[in-house]
C-alpha cells in the first residue's frame, strides 16, 4: 500500500515537473525540470526494483544530460547575441 | 484552431487503437521459458551473483557490443562537428569574462572527485556481485568530470590519453569477445576464465573484466563529450 502511494505521488511529480519542462517560458527552468524529472524516475526505477536502471537514469538523466543542455544554451545565447 | 483539432482527433485515433491492446493484456503468473532460463542457469552457467549482469554480458553479450558501438559513433559524430578553435588569445578572453569559481566550489571538488572516481570504479569493478556495471560505473564517472570542469573551465584533459584509454577498451572487449569463440563455447563465452567461488570479487569469468573494460570505454566516452562541449564554448568569443 505504502509502495503504491509513493510510485503513484513520485509519477504525479514526474508529470507536473515533464509539463513544466515543455511549458515554461524560461529555458534555465525547463532544463532544471527536466534534470529533476530524471532524479525522481530514477527513485521510480529503484521503487520497482531495477537499480541498474536507476543507477543509468540518476547519473544520465539529471547529471551529464542537464549539463550538456546548459552548454547548448550558453552557445546558442551567445550565436543570437 | 481547426489544426489544432485534427492534432487532437489524431491523437485520440492514436489512443483509440491501443484499447485492444489493453484488453488482451494480462500479465504472466509464472516466468517465460526463457527468464527461467537465465534464472536458473545464471548461477551455475554464468557464476555471476547479479542475474542482470550475466544477461547483459553472457547471455546478451553481442547487443552490449552493439551499445557500446553506438555511443562510440555518437562520441565521434559529436567531435567531429564540434570543431575547436585553437587560439591562444581567445582561450584567454574566454577566460577573463567567465566569473571565478567560488571557493566552496573548488574546495567541495577537490574532496569529492577522488571518492566519485572511487565509487564508479567500484561499481563496474563489482558489476557480478551487485547492481550496476560498467555503463552505470562509467557514467558515474563522467559525473565526476563534469564537476572537475565546472570548477576549474580551464582545465586541460589530454585528448591523447582518453583516446587512448577509449579505443584500447574497446580493442580489448572485442578480442576478449572473440576468444571465447575461439577458446571456449561462442562469442563472448565467459568461461575462457575459471568461474571461481560464486559471489567473490574474481569469479564469473570474464565477466569482472569486460565489465571494467566497458567501464573505462563509457567513461572516456562521456567524459570526451562533455570535454568537447566545455572546450567548444571558447568558439563563440570570436
């Protein structure tokens, strides 16, 4: 029951947070939400058992991907400007 | 607004065909013949502690391969399109307007990318006997440079070295993969090593040692990414 709830709560963060990061209107917080939507399906991952995926998705998905956007960002600013 | 109708109506077409899906569905109550398999061989057959891993690297082993090849080609593709504009001058430009890092920062990476290097060579090194692996192990590690770099922007990574250590992996995963051809049952058969104690460091055979190699591959792999990012940020000064 307790295990339900949780996976069902982390998803519904998941979601809001996906929306943010296609919605917002400011880059820098799309890229940060899409960070956190990797940390929190990581926790998903670990919840249903596949800590390797975890492992994956915790160090790709909210680490090296959100810094390799924000390097893309700074060089497309900087192209525009 | 009519186009954004047709959107949705196709969406919801989209939707409309998965309900059989749905309906058909009903989950197994007892394991496929061939995750029993893995189950009931991954010990004996394989020695490995962790099942996935002997699936991965055993029993899928030529998939494996294949991933390690695509993020080879992305790898190249990316430093092959990202040129880096070698000049003195601007490098140093670049340098002058970036702010300085703080000293909480450099402090906090000097202390952790030693431990963060540490823990990724723990876990492709222990990859048999516990969860994780060499990719896991080698994107632990490009985290750890990912820190170094946004500490210290003006660090120089030997692009030498990281070719080195990447191709010679590489090398090495597919000659080891080819020796069990020769020598043992097949492609990548991980009895070329003895199987040793179950659930000791040097056991399952050859899986400890592809993994580290994969490891180290993934590692470089990543790490030259970003590396190549961080150095083609000097290109727009220009």
């Amino acid at each position: 029951m307790l295990y339900t709830i949780s996976t069902l709560i982390l998803s519904l963060i998941v979601l809001v947070l996906a929306v943010i990061a296609i919605i917002h209107k400011n880059i820098t917080v799309a890229i940060i939400a899409m960070g956190t939507v990797g940390l929190f399906t990581s926790v998903i991952f670990l919840l249903l058992a596949a800590p390797d995926v975890a492992m994956t998705e915790a160090a790709i998905g909210s680490g090296l991907t959100t810094v390799i956007f924000f390097y893309v960002l700074n060089k497309i600013k900087n192209h525009d400007a | 607004m009519l186009k954004k109708g047709l959107i949705l109506a196709i969406l919801i077409g989209f939707s409309l065909m998965f309900i059989p899906l749905i309906q058909n569905f009903h989950g197994n109550d007892k394991l496929s013949d061939l995750a029993k398999y893995y189950t009931e061989n991954a010990e004996h057959g394989a020695g490995a502690a962790n099942i996935v891993t002997a699936i991965v690297i055993t029993y899928r082993g030529l998939d494996t391969l294949g991933e390690v090849v695509i993020l080879f080609l992305t790898a190249s593709v990316i430093g092959f399109f990202l040129k880096i504009s070698k000049s003195e001058k601007d490098e140093t430009l670049r340098f002058s307007k970036l702010r300085k890092t703080s000293e909480l920062l450099e402090t906090a990476t000097k202390a952790l990318v030693p431990t963060i290097f540490m823990f990724g060579v723990y876990i492709f090194i222990n990859g048999h006997l516990t969860p994780g692996g060499g990719f896991q192990g080698g994107a632990v590690i490009a985290t750890g440079f990912v820190l170094m770099l946004l500490a210290n922007p003006q660090f120089k990574v030997n692009h030498k070295v990281i070719e080195y250590i990447e191709s010679l992996s590489g090398f090495s995963f597919a000659i080891l993969g080819a020796l069990g051809a020769i020598i043992g049952l097949g492609f990548l058969d991980n009895k070329i090593l003895p199987l040793g104690t179950f659930g000791e460091l040097l056991s399952a055979g050859i899986i400890p040692v592809i993994y580290s190699f994969i490891g180290l591959k993934v590692g470089a792999e990543l790490s030259g990414i970003v590396e190549t990012l961080s150095e083609n940020q000097s290109e727009i000064e220009i």
